[in-house]
C-alpha cells in the first residue's frame, strides 16, 4: 500500500496495511534518529502520527482521515516531514 513511498533512513517494522480495520496497521522506526511513524484505525477514523523520542504523549505531527483513500498522501507527508527535520536536525 505503501511500496512507492521513501521511508529511509526508516525502516519498516510493521505492515500490516492488509488489514485496515485494526488499531495497528503500519510502522516505521528511525532508530538512530528516535523517531517512528505510525499508522493506526482508531473505529472512527486512521491516524498517521510521527513521535520524536518515544513520546507518544506529545507527537512531533498527526494527522486523521476517514478515507482510506486519503491514508497514502497522509502517510507520504509523514515520511517527507521526518525527511526534513532529519535534514534540518544534521544541519545545525
């Protein structure tokens, strides 16, 4: 669902976007960076989260959707927002 989005330096640590009515859909760790993208179904609508330093508490970025056609570019946002604090964090 998400083979044409660029995650690295992420890696993929769970897919399970076959199955979209569950709470747990998709995860990608930065590990060395401490950030993770998540992707859940939370009954009423799909959330795409980015935590920074494992504090899930407060995420560095959400966004929700009720489409799951709308799940893709909400993703691809995500990944690209990491991207750039990425280039930003290494800059300063």
């Amino acid at each position: 669902m998400f083979d044409d989005i660029d995650f690295s330096p992420g890696i993929i640590t769970y897919d399970g976007t076959k199955f979209l009515d569950q709470e747990d859909i998709f995860q990608v760790a930065y590990r060395a960076e401490s950030y993770t993208l998540d992707v859940g179904w939370y009954r009423r609508f799909f959330k795409v989260v980015v935590i920074k330093n494992y504090d899930w508490q407060k995420p560095a970025l959400e966004k929700r959707c009720t489409n799951p056609d709308q799940l893709h570019e909400l993703v691809k946002e995500c990944a690209d927002f990491i991207r750039k604090r990425l280039e930003t964090e290494r800059n300063n």
